[in-house]
C-alpha cells in the first residue's frame, strides 16, 4: 500500500514536470519565473497532502497503542510528526500572506512555522541523544527518559506561547523575521555538525557491540530530515542571491525535487518504519486491515508481535 501510495505521487510530480517543461519553453524570461513559482505551490501541494496523511498515520499508532506510546523514543517521535504537519500547513499558508496588507497574518503564520521548526530542532537533538544513550549507556536510560518527558512538556508549552509573544514584536519590525530565519539556520548548522559527530562516533563504536539491533529512528530520522531541508535550504539561498542572473532550467527543477524530498519526509519516515522497525509494522497493518480493536494491549511491552493476515495479531510468548 505504501508503494503504489509513493507511485501516485511520484506519477502526478512527473506530469507537472512535463507540463511544466513544455509550457516553459514558450514563455519569456518573466512568465516563466510566475509559472514556476506556479508550478512549485501546485507540487508542493500535492506532496503536503500526501505527507500530511502520513503523519495522521504515524500519530495515530503511537497514541493508540500502548507498547508504542510508553517508549520514550516514540514519544519523541510523535511530538515530532505533530510538529511536521504545523510546519507543513503553515509553510503552505505563509506566501499567501507576503504583502503589506495581510502582514500581520504572514507574521503570525511565519511565526508559529519558526516556533516549530525550532521545536523540530530541540526534537532532532533529543531523537541524537535518545538512540545514542539507549544503546551505549542503558544504566542511565531510564534518568534520560523522565528528562525527555520534561522537555517535551517545556517544548509544547514555549511552542505554543511563542508566537503570541512575538507577532506584535513582528508588526512593529519588519526586519525580524529575516533576523530569526539567520538565527533558524545557525542553530541549524549546529545542529548537523552535532549530528555528524554522532553518526562517525556510532560508526565506530557500533563495531564492538554483540546482537546489535535496532531500527535506528533516533539516527535515521534526524539524518534524513536534515539532510533534505539543509540541501534544500542551500540551494534556494544560492538561488536568491543569483535572482538576477539566468541560471539553467535544471537548476529549478533540481530545487523543487529537494523541496519535494523536504515536504515528502512524514512519507519517507513512515515507510522506514513499516519495514525497519517490527513494531511500527505490525501496528501500521493492523490499522490498515481495520483490526484496531483486536489488539487491546495490557502488560505486552516485553512480548514480540507479529501480523497474520488472517488471524491478526500473534503474539509470541517470552
């Protein structure tokens, strides 16, 4: 289901790129760049939609079920899958508002999206330590887990507050949202080059572990996320400071296959987890053969689970 999910997708991308490519070749330097911009919000939309129900789904297991929800990982992860789909709405929203009559709705959106991300960023830098102190410090895993649970708390609480405290701020300056978005990307940078620390010390020290497993949504999700938007980010920029100057066609269609990437991402993490992680995998086909009710979980955080097509749910006994 995932994959002819991804191919509708990756189907509607490739009839907008040709229509675009055919469209563009007749138009002058000024209509195209319209048409492109046209062309981005029409992609992107269809990406948000799609990415926007792969993190309902994401939310839903983690909150349904309990052996998924207790785990302070996934716990983590919802909080950012809930972020994801803030930003996603609000990012869509947000060049709608981008004139001097509806600045004080671009402020608000443009805020409550920077609130997010820096939320995400405080998400990514937990998921780095929480796979990392899981696997190679376990006697003090359960001290991280209740810090966890504190900063998600304070997260939510200064996500939400953020934004009522700076858009009157934004209103009287109108310079300040370019001045958060240079502070977004230091922290940013700080944060992958914390980031490639971890996975060249994880490389390395993974090697003298015995029965290592582990789906690694700590590492992977914070890699591919970063990954995608920091390409994504230094590609626009570079755009930007070269407005005035006529670059290649494929220059605009490489930026949007990043954005893509970028806003596909909820859709990239819920395919990790169905085929990497046991768990996410058999809660996703529960869900998805409407069998939600047949697995009313007590005390089945040590039990392994695995998913019948005809019986549902097995669970093996430990």
């Amino acid at each position: 289901m995932f994959f002819y999910v991804c191919s509708c997708l990756w189907s509607v991308e490739l009839v907008l790129a040709r229509s675009y490519i055919k469209c563009a070749q007749h138009l002058t330097m000024e209509d195209s760049r319209i048409y492109t911009e046209a062309f981005f919000f029409e992609s992107l939309t269809v990406v948000s939609s799609f990415s926007l129900l792969a993190n309902a789904l994401l939310i839903f297991v983690i909150l349904k079920y309990r052996k998924l929800r207790e785990d302070t990982s996934n716990l983590i992860f919802l909080l950012f899958n809930i972020l994801e789909g803030v930003i996603l709405l609000c990012t869509f929203f947000i060049p709608k508002f981008f004139d001097s009559q509806n600045f004080r709705l671009f402020c608000t959106f443009f805020l409550i999206d920077i609130s997010a991300i820096f939320a995400i960023l405080i998400i990514l830098f937990l998921l780095i330590c929480d796979i990392y102190i899981k696997i190679y410090y376990k006697n003090k895993y359960k001290n991280f887990g209740l810090f966890c649970k504190f900063v998600l708390i304070l997260t939510c609480i200064l996500t939400v507050c953020a934004p009522f405290f700076t858009v009157p701020i934004c209103m009287s300056n109108q310079y300040m949202p370019l001045f958060i978005l240079f502070i977004s990307i230091g922290v940013t940078a700080i944060l992958v080059l914390f980031l490639i620390i971890i996975n060249i010390v994880h490389a390395i020290r993974k090697r003298r572990l015995t029965n290592y497993k582990s789906s690694n949504i700590g590492l992977v999700v914070p890699n591919i996320f970063l990954l995608a938007a920091c390409s994504t980010l230094i590609l626009y920029l570079c755009l930007e400071l070269l407005y005035y100057i006529q670059v290649a066609p494929i220059t605009y269609i490489l930026l949007l296959i990043l954005f893509v990437l970028t806003f596909s991402n909820p859709i990239i993490n819920l395919i990790y987890v169905y085929v990497y992680d046991n768990d996410y995998n058999v809660f996703l086909k529960v869900t998805f053969n409407c069998r939600c009710r047949e697995y009313e979980n007590v005390n089945l955080e040590d039990q392994s689970v695995t998913f019948n097509e005809q019986n549902g749910v097995l669970i093996t006994q430990s």
